[in-house]
C-alpha cells in the first residue's frame, strides 16, 4: 500500500510524463492539470481504503467482501469520470 501510495505521489510530481488521453494546448492545459490532480488524489485515497479494508478482511473473517466491490467500483468510476471530464476540454 505504501509502495503503491509513493509511486502515485511521484508521479503526481512529474505532468509531463503523464499519458493523457486528448491532446495538450495552451488553453486547456489548466483544466487538464487539474483534472488529473483530482483524478490522482482520488485514485491515492481509493487505493488506501480498498488496502486498508482488505487488510481488515484478513484480521476480522466474519467481515463482509461486499464493501470491497463497491470500492472497486468507486475506483473505477473515478476514473471513467476524470476520463469523461478530459476529453470535454478536447
């Protein structure tokens, strides 16, 4: 979880190696930064509590899988939504 945390945080740091789906102008760049700093901060939190629940799963048996399909889900709605946002700016 920590490993994963970090290498999002790093490659948070670094816009230009991103792999962004529309094309990058002068007039939409700041919508897309932002987009995908939202989309990264998401994407860190998510990730910690799908951890963290599985984690608690392990320790307590008797807890239930169903909150980890809805985290997933969360997951990737997340980023349907970021993606659905980028290509409105294209």
């Amino acid at each position: 979880m920590v490993g994963l945390f970090l290498l999002l945080a790093i490659v948070e740091c670094f816009p230009q190696i991103w792999n962004i789906p529309v094309y990058v102008t002068k007039e939409n760049e700041a919508e897309i930064l932002t987009i995908c700093t939202i989309m990264f901060g998401l994407l860190k939190i998510e990730i910690i509590l799908i951890c963290a629940y599985t984690g608690l799963m392990c320790v307590y048996s008797t807890l239930p899988s169903w909150p980890m399909f809805f985290l997933i889900v969360m997951l990737l709605g997340s980023i349907a939504w970021s993606v659905f946002r980028l290509f409105k700016f294209r």
